[in-house]
C-alpha cells in the first residue's frame, strides 16, 4: 500500500515551469490537442475552458452554461465536453454546443467529472457524486461511430461504490483500463476488450493510505517538511512503458507506477492540490498538470502561492498523444 514514505523514498527533484500564471479554482481535464498543438484544460468551479498556445503565449477562456467535467478533441475538428446536464458537441472553438447525449443520473445530485476517449474514439466519462455519502458515480462510455449516439454505463454502483470517479487511463496497448474513485484512495484496473468494448477481470491496481485524522495541510506546505499523508488519486495519465502517473490530492506529489504497480517515482508539486497530468508538446515529452486551490486555507496559499496554476516540466520517456473523438 504506497503511502506518504513511500513517495518520500523515492523523490525526485522536479524542475516545474510555469505555464499559466493565472490560477484556476479547480483546474482540471488538460489534454495536448494532437490537431492544433495547443494544451487545453479546464477551470471547472468558474465553468472555463482554457487554451493556451505555446508558441505565442496567447491564453484564451471560453465560459460554459455549467460545470464542464471532462472533455476531449474530436477527430473531425472541435471538441466534445461533458457538461452537468449532458455531452455536448462542438465544432470549433466557441461554436454553438450541440448536445448529442445524457447520462442516466439526477444532476442536482450528480455531475460529469474526470474522462477521456478510448483508441477507437468513444468517449468514457466518470461522475462525481455530490453528496459524498451514497456512492452513485460511475463510469459511462458514449459511441457516436455509426452517427448516433449510444451510451452504455459501464460500471454499476450497487457492485462496485464510487464517490468521485478519476484517474480513468489505457495502457499503450489498449488492453488495460485503469479507473480510480478518489474517495475510497483506489484505482481499479480492468482488462479492456476494444472491438466489443467489454471490461472483465476487474482488480485493484492500486490502494492508498487513508487521511489521518485531523490531518492537516500546513505543516507540509515546506518543501522540506516530511509528509504525513500521501493524498488521494486524482486524474492520471499513461507514457509509452505503461507507467502510470497519478496526480495525488492533498498530497503534493505526482507519482508515477510501472504497469505492476510498483512505484517508481514521484515529484514534489507546487501546489498541495495537484488534479491531473498530461503529455504534450510536438514531442509528448512535456509532462504538464493542472492544480486547484478551492477551499484552500489562507495559511496554505501563502506558502503555495502558485496553487490552481499549470506547470509543465520535461521528462524522458514521451506519453501517448490524447485519443480523438469520432462521430
């Protein structure tokens, strides 16, 4: 079970750059966009999308009717994002949104949350369950490839609880789906079948450590006080070996695990909140993440003062470029 020593152990030293210097409440969802060669993420609690281009610099938001949870670019051009009441369609940037689907939960409860496409281009999407208490989140798959939408949920409540659903990933080969509830410190792995899009052999890829009670964050908001909590997984992301790297909540690393799930690294963030990494640039060896600063004590973003930013920094070993949408 990794836990904060663990992360302590194997510490790397981290050289992060700043990509937005202008912080998001929650900044979540970023994707290197294969087409335009620009990042993409979003500021959930403000209802942004944000695009920066990193040849110019030129940062742009785009405002949307509620909280965007996930998005992904579409092979055709433009975007499809999950949105509180549905999946809407878009076919450029601050086009029109279309919506092409809904997801079978109540959203004054419920709320689309962390996804991606698979390699055929279907879209998964994990929920949030508001409420915290009765684990109704989920994962869902939406098919739009023979031009009308399909949605199948793909994991059921009542079998396998989930509070927050993230860290939703493939292995390069396809063959693995990892997904993580946040709340219960887990990530689950599945064997994937894509041509019948069908999961089998669900397990455990990964359980954390719990939060101790009445943890709290200042003390480790020194770069060298010793970490009593690791955090929770968060959103994550997969390199060309099959590692895993999973953003830890409240823990203040991004910690990277072999296919095994054995850890093998993990990088000290500048912000305690770090939310979801990602590949990028024309040679997908910018490793960049996305962090938020919501509800963060006054104490903490003081010495964090970068929290809810985008950093990025170089890496050896590229990920995989981010999967299209097809319709």
């Amino acid at each position: 079970m990794p836990n904060a020593a663990a992360f302590a152990a194997v510490s790397q030293p981290a050289d992060w750059q700043l990509v937005n210097p202008q912080p998001c409440e929650l900044g979540e969802s970023p994707f290197w966009h294969p087409l335009e060669q620009r990042l993409y993420w979003l500021n959930i609690a403000r209802r942004q999308i944000l695009r920066v281009d990193n040849s110019t610099g030129m940062l742009e938001y785009w405002d949307m009717p509620s909280e965007p949870g996930c998005m992904a670019p579409a092979a055709s051009g433009g975007l499809v994002i999950a949105l509180r009441d549905g999946v809407y369609r878009v076919r450029h940037w601050r086009g029109p949104l279309e919506r092409i689907a809904t997801l079978d939960y109540d959203p004054a409860q419920m709320r689309a949350n962390d996804g991606k496409c698979d390699p055929l281009g279907r879209f998964w999407i994990g929920t949030l369950d508001e409420t915290r208490v009765k684990g109704n989140a989920a994962l869902y798959c939406l098919d739009c490839r023979a031009g009308r939408a399909v949605v199948e949920r793909k994991t059921d409540p009542t079998i396998l609880p989930a509070t927050t659903g993230n860290g939703l990933a493939w292995s390069p080969d396809g063959r693995t789906l990892y997904w993580a509830d946040t709340a219960s410190h887990r990530v689950h792995a599945w064997d994937f079948n894509a041509i019948d899009n069908s999961l089998s052999a669900q397990r455990v890829f990964l359980q954390f450590e719990p939060k101790p009670q009445g943890w709290q964050p200042d003390s480790q908001a020194l770069p060298d006080a010793a970490p009593s909590y690791g955090g929770r997984p968060d959103g994550a992301t997969v390199d060309v070996q099959g590692n895993y790297y999973i953003a830890m909540y409240e823990g203040r690393r991004l910690c990277q695990f072999s296919p095994a799930g054995v850890l093998l690294a993990a990088w000290v963030t500048p912000a305690q909140c770090p939310t979801m990494p990602c590949f990028g640039g024309a040679d997908l060896q910018t490793l960049y993440l996305t962090s938020a600063r919501q509800k963060r004590s006054a104490a903490e973003l003081l010495a964090l003062p970068l929290s809810g930013c985008v950093f990025a920094m170089r890496v050896t070993v590229p990920g995989l470029p981010a999967n299209c949408f097809v319709d």
